[in-house]
C-alpha cells in the first residue's frame, strides 16, 4: 500500500543510527482532541538530504547558530508510508 511519503528532520542520534541497519519505523501521530485519535504509520525509509538551507527552511524551532551547531549535524529522512491504522484496533471490521 503507497499512501505517499513523508520526512522527518533528525539529529545524529540512536533513531538516525538505527536507520542505517534497519529501514523501517513507527510513528503514532495522537490528534490533540479529547480521547484516543489519531493513527499509526508503519514506514520504510527511502532516502536522506542533507541540504542545510532546505533544512533550514523547513525547520520551526530556531536556534541560535552556535548552539544549534553544538547539537550536531541534522538530516532530512524521507520515507515511504507502508501501510496506515487506527490507533487503536487492528483497522479491520469487527467480527460479527
């Protein structure tokens, strides 16, 4: 199932490292509304862009530059949407 792509900007950490061994990846987006909304993403990562000014411009939170270099490189990783669920359930009907 290719529900389109999507990046996240990460930092020389454990998560960027383990991409190196392993591709895939979860995420769980929570909707900020009362209960349990939202949806779980199951990805494959496809490529990396260390462009700094795309980076840059794509980044909310800024830094002053030095502390912002003191916290390391950072790159953009893109990945493939592999398939989407609820998040809570199996995303299938239930069984009557």
């Amino acid at each position: 199932m290719d529900d389109g792509t999507v990046a996240f900007i990460m930092r020389e950490r454990l998560t960027h490292e383990n991409l190196k061994s392993n591709p895939y990846a979860a995420y769980l987006f929570l909707e900020d509304t009362p209960g349990h909304r939202g949806i779980r993403l199951f990805l494959k990562m496809v490529r990396e862009d260390d462009n700094a000014e795309l980076i840059a411009s794509m980044t909310r939170r800024h830094l002053k530059p030095e502390v912002d270099a003191q916290k390391g490189p950072k790159h953009l990783v893109y990945f493939a949407v592999e398939k989407v669920l609820p998040l809570i359930g199996s995303g299938e009907p239930p069984a009557r």
